[in-house]
C-alpha cells in the first residue's frame, strides 16, 4: 500500500470543505447524526478505500465496514460506510466520492488490461508509466498496484532511460554502445533502459546490450520482427512496448513475443459510478 501522509488527504478534503457545507448549516441539520455509505454500482477492482478512510477518520467519523484496495465489488456492493456527525458526513461525501471513483476507474481499467494479457501470457506485466494527470500521481500508483499493475518509472531520478532527446546531445548520437557504456559506469547500480523509435534504432540498441530496451509506437508486424532478433544480438535484454498501448489495441500485440507493455491509459480512464446514500441515525452510532 502507498503511504499518504495526513495532510495529503486533508487536502483532498480542503478542496471541497474549506469554508463547510453551507446547504447543510442554512438548514440546522449539522448537529444531527447520520449514516453513509459508498456503494459501487457496477462492480469491479476497487481502489482508494484507505485514502477515503483517512479522510474520513480526519472529519471525526467512525467506520463500520470497508472493502480493501485491490478486492473486487460485485455490482451494488457497499465499499465503505460511516456514521457520525451529519455536518460531518456531508463534508465528506462529495470529496470521498471523488477520490472512489477517480481510483476505482483506474484500478477497474489495469485490472481488465491484465485480465486480457494474462488470459494468453500469465506471466505478462504491464507497467503504468509517471504521465499521470497533474495532482493524482499518488492515487494513480495506489489504483495500478491494487490492481496487479507495477510502476515503470516513478519518477526520473528513480532510473536510468535514455530517450532520442537524450542522444541529440551526445558527439554521436547514433553510438548507442558508446552511450550504454557510459550510463553503466556512472551508474553501475542500475539496469539500462532505452528507447528505440525505429526497427533500425531498435537493431543498433541491441547491439549496445542494454538491459531493457522498449519499442516505442511499433506495429504488432515490426515489434514482432525485432522479438524474433533479439536473442541473437542480446539475449539478456527484456523488450517493452510502449506508444499506444490501450484496453482496445492491447489484444493485437499479444502474438509478438513481447510480455512487458508500458502504458498511461488506465489514469484517463472513466471514473467508476459510485453511489453515496446518507440518512438520519436516530440512536448517534
């Protein structure tokens, strides 16, 4: 699980709720004490429970049941559900919901991008890549890894991958070997990964031996010619496609030999419909 500090998921909450819940106060209701509860409406992997727990936990509220990330809701099944204050409860409706449905539609579109891979290739992977949407980085690697998904790169301190911008810079740009051998003495640690644009690209890296080298926006017909050479020119090295990778092209890549694939679909995925029901509670518990 990934750690949030308490004051990231109270900035979650001070999106919505930094001057309250006016319906609520012009009403009188606040003093009150209620129920709510989350439910997903059409099921699937589900995400962003423990996040909503700590947020909800900051307005005072006491939690009675919850799913965990990486379970999968049947249709109608409740997530998570509350009770306490109702100024409280409608505090955080709106700002739970949101981060519910935000992760659950990521979490939901990785689970069934591995369903699809591992149908045919149990042993496939696919990795979520740090183009998340501005804000939600956090939310996005807990949604891909309760879903079975990894992280390709965290961030750019985090490896080593070496990009055409990259090479442009070098005396010799197309000295792929004279390029990985450098990134291997400076960091002897890490393992290399470039990126190849071209199947001609593509066969110069193999030769330079890098550790992992992924083939951006290749056709099934050009990753599956550069698969067969590989064991040739680099045994050791892993192949990755990445450029395009979605739920709907995923399938016509799966007959190239490749089993890792690079992806930043599932963060544009549409949110999950997750209902939210509140109602008096009489007895205050």
């Amino acid at each position: 699980m990934i750690f949030f500090s308490q004051a990231q998921t109270d900035a979650y909450l001070l999106e919505d709720i930094h001057g309250g819940d006016l319906t609520t106060r012009a009403l009188g209701i606040g003093d009150t004490h209620g129920r709510m509860a989350f439910y997903h409406r059409n099921g699937g992997c589900v995400s962003g429970i423990a996040v909503a727990r700590q947020m909800l936990d900051s307005l005072g509220l006491n939690i009675h049941c919850q799913m965990q990330d990486g379970e999968t809701a049947a249709p109608g099944q409740t997530l998570l559900c509350v009770s306490g204050n109702t100024a409280a409860l409608h505090q955080g409706w709106k700002a739970v919901q949101n981060v519910l449905e935000w992760s659950c539609g990521v979490s939901q579109y990785m689970a069934a991008m591995l369903a699809l891979l591992r149908e045919k290739h149990p042993e496939g992977h696919i990795a979520c890549t740090r183009k998340a949407i501005p804000g939600t980085r956090m939310l996005a690697t807990q949604a891909v890894l309760a879903a079975g998904g990894i992280i390709h790169r965290g961030g750019s301190a985090e490896t080593l991958l070496l990009f055409a911008n990259h090479r442009r810079f070098l005396d010799n740009p197309d000295d792929w070997h004279s390029a990985v051998s450098l990134l291997r003495r400076q960091a002897p640690e890490k393992k290399i990964v470039v990126e190849a644009d071209t199947p001609e690209e593509a066969r110069l890296a193999l030769r330079a031996r890098p550790d992992v080298l992924q083939l951006d926006k290749f056709t099934p017909l050009q990753a599956a010619e550069i698969a067969a050479l590989a064991p040739s020119l680099a045994p050791d090295c892993t192949l990755a496609l990445t450029g395009g990778i979605t739920l709907a092209t995923l399938a016509g890549f799966l007959d190239c030999g490749i089993r890792l694939f690079i992806t930043s679909a599932p963060y544009y995925a549409p949110p999950a419909d997750i209902k939210v029901s509140l109602s008096p509670d009489a007895y205050g518990i």
